[in-house]
C-alpha cells in the first residue's frame, strides 16, 4: 500500500468514537517528538517517510492531515457543546 | 472538506501559468508542516486571471475581503491587480504576483521545477529559492520549515 493510502486509511474521529478504540499511538500523526531522532525541532523520522512519498503524494497526505486535524476540531466543539 | 490538490488540479488542467509555492511547495519538496492554503505566484495577464476564474467556476469562488461579492473579474481589474486572495470551496488560493526575495513571476519562474500530477506538469518553487524566499518572510513556522527543508537538501546532496 502506498504511504499516502497508508496516512488516509487513519479513523476520522466519528469512526473513533464508533469503534470505541484509542487513537493509534504508532500512527504517523500521533508519534511523539521524541520517537525519531529528532533534531529537536522536528521529527526526522516523519521526514524520512515523508521523503519516501512522490511530491503529489506529499499533497494529498498534507489534504487528509488537514481534514483529519478539521474533523477533529469539530468532534471537540461538537463534544463540548453537549458537556 | 478541503482538498488543496484539487485545486492543483485545477489550476494545470486549466493551464494556468503558475509557480507553486509557499508552505504546499514546501509540503511537495518533503516538509511534513501541514499547510492550509494553495500559494501560487503567477503572470498577472487578463488571460491568464481568466483561467484561474475558470478554473474555479463551480467552486463558488470569492474574493477574501469581500467574501459577499462572487469572484467575476473584469478587463479594468485584471489590469491592476497585483495579487488576487481567493476563498473557494475546496480551499483558500492566494495568487501572487511576485515573491519576496525572489522577484516577478519570470524571476520565480525561472526557479521552478516541474513536478509529476495525474493531470500533467506542474512547476513547483525549487528547494533553495523556496528556502530564501521563507527566510524573507521570516515568520516562525517559516523558519521551522526551513529547517526541515535544509535537512531536505541535505539528503539530496548525499544521495
């Protein structure tokens, strides 16, 4: 499976809240600064991968990170409203 | 839902001549930062203003200051314009006309390298301009993104 399936096959946060299941720590979206060797700005092993991709596929990555961090935002809104 | 690479899509399929640049030319040469807007830098003729228009028809685009006003430019705009910001549905397009520390779209132009899309070629701002020209802007997340695009440039050296 190509990276840029790989990043679009994460759960959007309905399916989270659906499935009942935590978000998953080893995902590229969720690993910690401190888990690739780090430069201390960035994670460098999140550039490794990114540099494994083609530019386009750098693009539609950078789409799905952007709607998944939007559908997270609302979930949030959404849960607070009802709280 | 946004979907910047649409408008990429777009913009090569409209053949609209464009240089991408900013934070998703950042994204294409590697950076993992997570941009939020399509930056292009291009020639600001009627012609070329037209088929961004066109590219965008059915996408309800509008002018970012004036978000009640539907985007329909006319010959007297085109003429003076020296960017256009744009909102549409599938995102928000800032269309430049020069780039700080590089120059005019012929200068910008001229550092461009062309990238693979399923719909053809499209000239992406190569890795030293792009870098120069985030170190012009010198805000913080461009100077992350430099890093990042160093190290970048770093493995392409070696390799």
């Amino acid at each position: 499976m190509p990276d840029s399936a790989k990043a679009r096959s994460h759960p959007m946060p309905d399916e989270i809240s659906n499935r009942g299941s935590a978000l998953n720590e080893g995902a590229l979206a969720y690993r910690s600064a401190e888990s690739g060797a780090g430069t201390g700005d960035f994670d460098i092993s999140l550039l490794e991968e990114s540099l494994r991709m083609s530019p386009w596929e750098r693009m539609l990555a950078n789409d799905d990170a952007l709607n998944f961090g939007e559908s997270l935002r609302a979930a949030m809104e959404r849960r607070n409203a009802e709280s | 839902m946004q979907n910047l690479s649409e408008l990429v899509r777009r913009l090569i399929a409209a053949e609209v001549e464009f240089v991408l640049v900013g934070g998703l030319a950042a994204v294409a040469h590697g950076a993992t930062l997570v941009t939020r807007d399509v930056d292009i830098c291009c020639r600001f003729t009627e012609a070329n203003l037209k088929r961004i228009q066109k590219a965008f028809a059915d996408l309800h685009p509008v002018h970012r200051s004036r978000p009640d006003l539907p985007l329909g430019l006319t010959r007297e705009q085109c003429a003076s314009l020296k960017n256009l910001y744009l909102r549409t549905d599938l995102g928000v397009v800032d269309c430049l006309g020069e780039i700080l520390g590089v120059g005019g779209f012929d200068q910008v132009a001229e550092h461009g390298v062309v990238v693979d899309s399923p719909v053809g070629k499209c000239r992406v701002l190569d890795l030293e301009t792009l870098i120069r020209a985030k170190e012009a802007m010198g805000r913080d997340h461009d100077r992350i993104a430099v890093k990042q695009l160093r190290e970048v440039q770093k493995r392409q050296a070696r390799s």
